[in-house]
C-alpha cells in the first residue's frame, strides 16, 4: 500500500465504534482505523496531530505488549500507524459520510491529524483461493463470561444474574433495543457443548451489536441499532447465503435442508472452532478458578442441565484465555473505586506521579509486570491501588472484546484428508469441512479516568434490573418457520456414523 499514492475511491465504508471509524480496501486485505471526536469540535480539533498519533500508538502498544502475552500471540493482530495524506484523508471523510448509520453523526471523523491504524481485513481473509466459494466470518462479541464473588458486592443479585443479562433490561428500558437478547455469556463460556450451541442460537435470533456474520467481506446478517421488526426478515436472507456451504451433511431430505437444519450446522461449526485452540501462544496463563455460580439465573437453558454442563473450557481455546483475562477483575467495580480514589488523591497531591505509575500508559513490559505481580493482599500503598486498577481496565477489555471466526470452505481432497484427521476429536460430526482461523480484535486499552462512570453504569443496571427484571417481555419475535419455540430447547447435536 503506497501512502502517496491513496485513492478514496479504493476504500469502502466498513463500520465504526463510539471511538473510531473503519473503511476497507475494495482489494487488499487491509482496512483502516480513524479516531473520531465530537461534532461540535469539528472546526477545532481537540488533540494535535501528536497526540493523535500518541493515542493510536498505545494502542498499538496496548495490543502488543500486553493483551498479546494475555491471550495468545496468534489471535492478535495488533496492526501499524501509519500517517496519510490529509487531502486523501478528507476526501474519505465526504465519500463515507451517507454511507453512515444517522444515529453516529454525533461524532465525525478525525480529517487534521492524517493518522490511522492499519490491520488486516479480518473478514475477507487473504488465505482464500479465488475458485472456491467465499469464506464466511463471523464476529461475536461474548461479553463477560463470569458472575462475581467479590466480598464487596453490595447487591446479592450480582451474584446470581450476569451482567450482561441485567444490562438487556436497562437498554430496552432505555430505547436502545426494542427487544431484550436471550443471549447469555455464561452459556457461551461453559465449555458444554449444548450451552454453546444455545447461546450461539440466541445470538442469531437477536445479534443486536454482538453478532454479524460476513461472507466474502461483506455483511450479510446484522442487527440495526433500535432493532426494528424489518430485522426479522434477516434471518431468511441469511439461510439463503448459508444453505450451499452445508448441502454435504446428512440432515438433507431429497437434496432439500430445513432450516433448522442449517442453522444446527453452522452453529456446531463455530462451537468446533471456539473449542479448539489452534496454539494462541503468548505468556504462560495462571489459571483462575471460577469461584462464583456457573449458571446465570437469567439463562433459559435448562437449570438443571446447566448446573451439571460447566465441564469448562479446553485451555488452549480462545475463549479460556478471554475468561482467564476477564478475571483479572477480582474486586467488582465497587470493591475497585475506593482503590482508584487512592490513586487519585495522590495524584492530586503529585501529579508527576502520573508517569511513574503508568496512568496512560506507556504499555510496555513494565506494565504487563506491574499488574501480573500485584500483591494479594492491600497493603495501604498506592501502588498496589494503581495494580488492582490496571488489572480492572485489562480486564474490561476482554469483556468487550469481539471475536472473528474465518471459516473457508474446503475443497475435497482436503475433506478425505481431514475426515480422517477429526475422528481424533469431535469433528467427524461435522457437516461440512472449513478451514478456520479465530482471532481476537478491539483491544484499545480503557481509559483510567474511566473508573467513575463504570460505578455509576454498574448502580443504573442493578437499579434497573432490580424494577423490571420480571416485568419485561420474554425476548425476540421469530420468524416463521425459521426458527420455532420448540427448536430453541433443542440443543441436541447428531453424530453420523463414520
């Protein structure tokens, strides 16, 4: 890619964050991150252009150095600054500008500074061969996959309801969504099979922000911020792009799949992809033991089953190493707070203690050090305070991480090959054969200053949870004859005899 040489019009409108704006090549593998500020600053920027490529560069750094040793080296791309030119840059911004959804024109792109992070397009992989049929990518945001136990939890509640469970009351309360999900993280964490294939369906049923599904780059199934009914009509489209990947398995009745069939298949070969670890690599992982309830009281899986379907997760697999980072947070925001009150009254006091304690950042070894040898026990001191608190904005990153799974199709001297490879595990039930590569991405670090509007989120969804857990209505709508009442306890997976 030649920075002298940019063209607007070889760049698409991809997709955006509260913080940043995405378009990809229309050829290359590659897609570009740009900051984003608020509307009202559009004439006058509020950070120069060094600042600009400070805040992409921790970044960088944060992805590098330390999520990349937390979760696994192979599942991260942690991308490159690199400066464009600012005509380029502004002609972006005017090509892109309708293609973006009403309800993000608060902010606008970031035209002065001509800095961008530049990573791989994840959801057309350059792994694919032109002859074959595009690769699907799927990106699943699993959210927090643990219930609390901290000693400072003042609402039982926490302990027993996830938090993103609660959090679906207080978004439909407040006009987010118009329907709540069923979806729940303690389900996709369990490492039971049926669990997962549960939650997976759920997603599907209500993606909302948490679930797109790509094929060939572009996006085929997603979920429009406010979640109008024209949503449902997604779920046809969406069998219609999938049935030719899955007409191999043995779930067809005169060449002819039902639909649940198709959905039953593409789930189990997400859930495949999400067991196997495929090596992350990285640092050496402690293993923290889940010391809460293992089920969420919110989940409509079966209690009983859930209570004896927690085997846990294999410990090479993406999602153990999202969950073991996760749990980094052992206080709960309300046992954290008085911590980074601590730590900023002593700022106050010494302000040139910013640096020293890493406040923001640099994110480099010393900083992975600082949290990974944190003392147990408080010992008063506001380095322990300032540890505990880069534990907390580590793990909230993992919490709002997102996941994409690259599934391409193979071709069939590679399915002969890998039948036989897959009777070693669970893939001989699988429908069809893909090759896959999972990789984790949206690992920006979060804001130290951050920690006061957690607590004051965290008391709004417990308050809210609190008067209407009981009072809303039970979930999605489903489209007719898609996906029935009865499909949704069926979590069976079939085997075929091989």
């Amino acid at each position: 890619m030649e920075v002298d040489k940019m063209d607007e019009n070889d760049w698409r409108y991809h997709g955006e964050g509260n913080k940043s704006l995405v378009v990809s090549h229309v050829q290359l593998s590659k897609v570009l991150r740009l900051l984003k500020y608020p509307a009202e600053d559009s004439e006058n920027p509020p950070q120069t252009t060094e600042q600009a490529f400070r805040q992409i560069q921790n970044i960088v750094d944060f992805s590098t150095n330390v999520m990349s040793s937390l979760l696994g080296e192979k599942f991260i791309h942690s991308g490159e600054v690199v400066k464009l030119p600012l005509e380029f840059v502004r002609q972006l911004s005017i090509k892109v500008q309708h293609q973006r959804p009403a309800w993000r024109c608060d902010k606008v792109m970031d035209i002065y500074s001509g800095c961008a992070l530049c990573l791989p397009n994840l959801t057309s992989p350059s792994l694919l061969q032109p002859s074959r049929p595009p690769p699907l990518c799927v990106e699943i945001k699993p959210k927090c996959g643990f219930l609390p136990s901290s000693k400072h939890i003042s609402r039982d509640v926490k302990t027993k309801v996830c938090r993103f469970c609660m959090h679906q009351h207080y978004k439909v309360t407040n006009g987010r969504w118009k329907r709540r999900s069923l979806y729940c993280p303690l389900d996709m964490f369990s490492g039971s099979r049926q669990r997962m294939h549960f939650a997976i369906r759920q997603l599907i049923e209500e993606p909302q922000n948490n679930f797109k599904i790509f094929k060939g780059g572009q996006c085929i199934y997603s979920s429009k911020e406010g979640g109008g009914s024209e949503d449902l009509l997604d779920l046809n489209s969406l069998l219609y792009h999938l049935r030719p990947y899955f007409l191999s398995g043995n779930n067809r009745i005169n060449g002819h799949m039902t639909g649940r069939a198709v959905l039953n298949d593409f789930i189990q070969v997400l859930v495949n992809a999400l067991l196997n670890g495929g090596g992350g690599g990285g640092g050496v992982v402690t293993e923290r033991q889940v010391e809460g309830r293992r089920f969420c009281e919110a989940s409509l899986f079966n209690k009983e089953r859930s209570r004896h379907g927690s085997q846990g997760l294999p410990s090479d697999s993406v999602l153990f190493r999202i969950l073991q980072t996760q749990m980094l947070d052992t206080l709960n925001i309300e046992g954290l707070y008085p911590l980074y009150r601590r730590v900023e009254k002593h700022l106050q006091d010494f302000p040139k203690e910013s640096s020293r304690l890493q406040v923001d950042g640099p994110y480099n070894e010393d900083f992975l050090e600082r949290l990974q040898k944190c003392a147990a026990e408080d010992d008063g001191s506001v380095d322990f305070a300032v540890a505990k608190v880069h534990q907390y904005r580590v793990a909230m990153t993992a919490k709002d991480c997102s996941i994409m799974v690259a599934l391409v199709p193979s071709s069939e001297e590679e399915d002969e090959d890998q039948v036989r490879r897959h009777l070693r595990d669970f893939f001989s039930s699988r429908p069809a054969s893909f090759s896959y590569s999972v990789s984790i991405l949206d690992l920006d670090p979060k804001p130290f200053d951050s920690i006061p509007f957690q607590l004051q989120l965290d008391q709004k969804i417990v308050s809210c949870y609190t008067r209407t857990g009981a009072a809303l209505p039970k979930g999605p709508l489903v489209a007719p004859g898609v996906i029935t009442a009865s499909d949704r306890d069926d979590c069976t997976l079939l085997f075929r005899p091989v």
